[in-house]
C-alpha cells in the first residue's frame, strides 16, 4: 500500500519518467508531457511554497478550470505537506471568501485575471492569506499580494531536509484535501479526505480493471467536484495517459484530436449527445426520420421491459433487429467516429443517468458505465464494470466497502474512503454517522447479485396529500430522455396531485423551430410557441400513459429560461437547487392548485 498520494505520484515519476502523463493542448496541437516533466514541474511548485514560508499541514486554494496545470500545482501542493483546498471557478467573491476563511488557507492559485479579482475585492476578509498566484497572464497590479506564477517560482527554496521531511511525514491519516460540497441548501460544508481515502480509491480501480495503464482518458470535469479528483487519483494510481479538454464547449473537437479509450461525464453531457443524435436523426422527416422514431421507441420500450426482467415479444424483437442494422449501426458507427474511433466505454456520475439514455447507448453499440458516490465517501462508491453493466443500477460496491440499507431505505456506508468527518463542523459530522455508519440521504435497493439501485434523496420524497410515497427524481429523468427538454423539477408535496416546471435545451429547441419552419427569435419566444406547446404536452401525456395515477403530472409549465449555474438554479455540479426552484416558483406551483393554469 502506497505511504500517500504523492508517493503515488513519484511511483510514476520515477519508475516510469519517460513515459507520456499527459496530453496538452498548446499552440493549437496536442504535445505530449512525460511524468518526469510533471514531476520537475511539481517539485518547483513544492520548493516555491517553502520559499513563502508555507508549512506542512497548511491549506492551499487552487480556483482554476481543470488542466495539466491544475494536477501538476495540486502534486506541488501534496510535495510540500500541504492540502489542496479547491473552489469552484463560478463562485461569487463571497462564497469564495467563506472557503478561504473557513479552511484557513495561506496561499491561493487563481487561474487569470478574472479569478484573482474576486480575491482582491475581499481582500481585507482574508488575513490569512500570503499571497495570490495568478497562474496565467500578466498581473494588473504591483500590489505584491498578487504575484504571477513565474514570479512565484523564483521564490524556490533549496531546502532538501525541510522537503524530504514534509514527504517522509506524509501518511494514510494526513489530510489530502477539503472539498467543500457545493451545496443544494445554505454554506458548503468542507469534507476533509484523507490520503488513505483516495490511495484506497486508486487501488480498488487498479483491482477492478477499469482503468489500466494503456488508457487514454478525455478529462474535462471541475476538479472542484470530487467526481473529478477521484479520476486524478485514478490517473496517478495507473499512470495511464490524462488527455486534457481545452475545456467542456470544446469536448467534440477534442475527441477525435486525442482518440480517447475512456471518459467520464455527468448525465447532462449524455442526454445533450443523445439530443443532438435524435435531433440529426428526425431532422431530414420522410422514411429517414420514420425509421429513426421507430428505432428510438423500440429502444426505449426494450430497455423499460429489461429493466423489469422481462422481454420483447416475438413481432416486436424481429422489428427491433431490423432497425438495429438500419439505424442504429449507422447511429453507433457515426458516434465512434465522434469519439475517436478507440473508445471502450463512457463513465457517468455525479448525478442519476436516465436507464433510456444508457440503453440507447448500448444499442448503438457504445457501453455507459454508471456509478455512485458522494464528495463523503470520496465520490466512487459503486460502479457498473465492463462485462457487468447493469442498467439502471449503479453497480456493485467497490472492493472492501461495505453497504446495508436502513430500515427506511437509507444507504449505509463505511470503508476507507469515507470522511473523517466536516471541516471544523463536529455537530455537523456527528448527524451523518450512526454506529460507525456512514447515513447517505440516499434511498436505494440492493439487488440480489450485489447491484445498487438508487431511488432518490431521502429529503426530496414526496408525500402527497393522499399519503403516497413518490420519488421526483425518477420521474424527472424519463422526462428528460425527450430531446426538446433540459430539465424538470415535480412537485407535490403535502398537494393533491404533482406538477412541474420545466426548461427546454436551447440546442434542440432551435433545430426543432428549424426543422418544424416555425421561425426563430429569443428562447422565450420560442418557448412560447403553440407548436413547442403541443410536442411537450404529447410528451408528458405520454410519459403518465405508463404511470399509475397518482403518479402521473396533472399540470406543468414551461419555463422562459433554462435553468443555469449563474441564475442560481444549478449547483456548480449541474444539479437542479430544488430549494430554490420551489422557492423561486412558489406562484406559479401555487397557481397550478388554485386552477390559475
């Protein structure tokens, strides 16, 4: 067992410095770094934190969207003793000042100009902090708080004792990093991970066999997420190759660019793919589109009967097998050349992927890998394996952690990759253990071969005026398998039937007035249209068709805007604050009761 992760890291460093680490995008190609070259890099960033008198133990913020640079700065941090406390590049100044002062942080890194002026204004509020790093561009400013990062460099103090000694004091029990959980309600909480939570996670992938050392991964998560860090540490634990998006717009010129073998995303990268395939797919109308639409509900209502343990029946499994050659091929043969021709399977996290969506991945021949975690129990709990997918689960638990499912149906987990515990937040720390046990919020099932399937949060139930147990989330995500809608939020709680709100996608929004003639103009007006109206409303008439009554939506509204991290209804993870929805459209659910719509 690895001492840390930083050992970790000078494994490859040392045993292997001359094969590639990562793949950076520079000067408009993709150039290729070794792990020797990280490892330099890394060291200078070690040896410049001693230089501004940084200790072991001490925090360091790092505010930047996810690069090379990140991971090299964030083994430069670990190389010095020091934990990485990251932040989410959309915070506000003040929610970044809360983390800063909350860890008690030293020293910030910050991206660009951009970020490092949110530090500047809430200056006076951080006395802790030496100095802020800009990581790329030239300082505005002769301040001295804020200095560039070459100017950071030459601080390197050439104190070999003082570094080996950081490194030999490094242990399982030393803390790595502080995530601050991003929030769906009141001040993030800081959950402190240790180096033996993320060695643990390194080893448990390495015996699993989904990622091995030949691997090419397409990375673009926040590293802010802890979705995000666990594939850093699975990246240090292999050693395979780290290809680095210039950023998430720029995913689809980046694949082919970098011919990945795997990546992850959250199930909103997965639903905009499959939207723009049904898009491109219904778009030329006549048999074309005829025949995709058939192929779609085929797929859909397989994997409904799948998911049931059931099947088929015989006119519609020969149907099936003819639209598979005529569409889905072409479907899943168009999608691999999207992704570089190399790709052995998708990994999706961080939020509940819709069962039709991997379904319809799977037809085409593209295998979506699902599993579960929280920030607490260092984000990869449970995961799908290849040549063990089984949708609409979240896989097995991983080697050595243990499950139980409360009498209530709460997850239960303990392991070594749970917390220790909340970042100076005893009260909080003790509510979310009981007799060892880590108590997720989640609602789930364990399955007879060892799969979890997840039903919703624990706090999201709805108990309808009836007394009948719903769980939104699930409904949530049938919906947003149509290709016009982004997101949904039901409601119901304590009422007499359920409603929504719901945002269509921009994209699809756009391509389906094209392709309809309906003309264009702002996304409100086209929200607006009857027509839009109209393909919604047979939607959900659709979706309740296969619902009991109770759980069918009554009413619904759509939205003039789609939901986003700025207008405060995303969470900088993409999950829909539901406080703030049901907060922000309290007239308009009421409305929906008192016969206003």
């Amino acid at each position: 067992m690895a001492q840390s992760v930083f050992h970790l890291f000078r494994t490859n460093v040392d045993s292997t410095p001359s094969k590639v680490a990562a793949l950076v995008k520079r000067d408009g190609a993709y150039r290729e770094v070794t792990w020797k070259t990280m490892g330099d890099e890394a060291d200078r960033v070690s040896r410049s934190l001693l230089g501004l008198g940084v200790k072991a133990g001490d925090r360091v913020n790092i505010i930047c969207t996810t690069s090379y640079e990140w991971c090299m700065i964030d083994m430069g941090i670990l190389g010095a003793g020091c934990v990485t406390v990251p932040i989410y590049t959309s915070l506000l100044p003040d929610e970044c000042q809360y983390i800063v002062d909350n860890s008690g942080s030293v020293v910030v890194f910050a991206e660009n100009a951009e970020q490092v002026e949110k530090f500047r204004t809430e200056k006076g509020r951080m006395p802790n902090v030496k100095k802020v790093i800009q990581i790329f561009g030239p300082v505005s400013s002769d301040d001295g708080w804020v200095i560039s990062y070459d100017d950071f460099l030459k601080l390197a103090k050439n104190d070999q004792a003082t570094l080996d000694g950081c490194r030999q004091a490094l242990n399982g029990e030393s803390i790595l990093t502080i995530i601050y959980t991003s929030g769906t309600t009141g001040r993030p909480k800081g959950v402190v991970l240790t180096h033996d939570c993320m060695v643990y996670e390194a080893e448990a992938v390495a015996e699993m066999k989904i990622v091995q050392s030949n691997d090419i991964q397409l990375f673009w998560l926040p590293l802010a997420h802890s979705f995000a860090k666990v594939l850093e540490i699975a990246w240090i634990g292999t050693g395979h190759v780290m290809a680095f998006a210039v950023a998430m717009e720029t995913i689809k010129e980046n694949l082919p660019e970098t011919r990945p073998t795997l990546m992850a995303g959250v199930p909103r990268l997965f639903e905009k793919f499959h939207a723009a395939v049904v898009n491109k797919g219904t778009a030329p109308g006549g048999l074309k589109a005829k025949l995709f639409t058939a192929a779609a509900e085929l797929s859909k209502k397989n994997g409904d009967l799948e998911s049931q343990g059931r099947a088929l029946d015989f006119a519609d499994s020969v149907k099936f097998g003819i639209l598979k050659k005529l569409v889905f091929k072409k479907v899943g043969k168009g999608l691999a050349e999207l992704m570089g021709g190399r790709l052995r399977f998708l990994i999706s996290g961080g939020a509940p992927l819709s069962p039709q969506i991997a379904y319809f991945f799977r037809d085409a021949g593209i295998t979506v890998l699902e599993g579960y975690g929280l920030t607490e129990t260092s984000a990869a709990t449970f995961v799908n394996r290849p040549g063990r997918n089984r949708i609409g689960t979240v896989g097995p638990a991983f080697p050595g952690t243990e499950v139980k499912i409360a009498e209530d149906g709460e997850i239960l987990i303990k392991g070594r990759g749970v917390m220790t515990g909340y970042w100076n937040n005893k009260e909080a720390t003790l509510e979310v253990f009981k007799d060892g046990w880590f108590c997720t919020g989640d609602i789930g099932t364990v399955n007879s071969d060892g799969t979890l399937k997840i039903t919703d949060r624990k706090k999201d139930i709805i108990v309808t005026a009836g007394g009948k147990n719903i769980a939104p989330q699930n409904l949530e995500n049938m919906l947003k398998t149509h290709r016009l809608i982004s997101q949904v939020v039901v409601h119901g709680d304590k009422r007499k039937f359920l409603s929504a709100v719901i945002t269509l996608d921009p994209d699809a929004l756009k391509a389906y007035c094209d392709s309809n003639t309906l003309g264009n103009g702002s996304y409100a007006e086209m929200t607006q249209k009857p027509e839009v109206e109209k393909a919604i409303q047979q939607a959900v008439d659709e979706f309740n068709n296969g619902l009991a009554k109770y759980e069918t939506i009554k009413k619904f509204k759509i939205l003039e805007h789609d939901f986003t991290i700025e207008s405060g209804e995303l969470t900088p993870s993409v999950k829909v604050k539901r406080k703030v929805v049901n907060e922000r459209y309290k007239e308009i659910f009421d409305g929906f009761y008192q016969e206003k719509y």
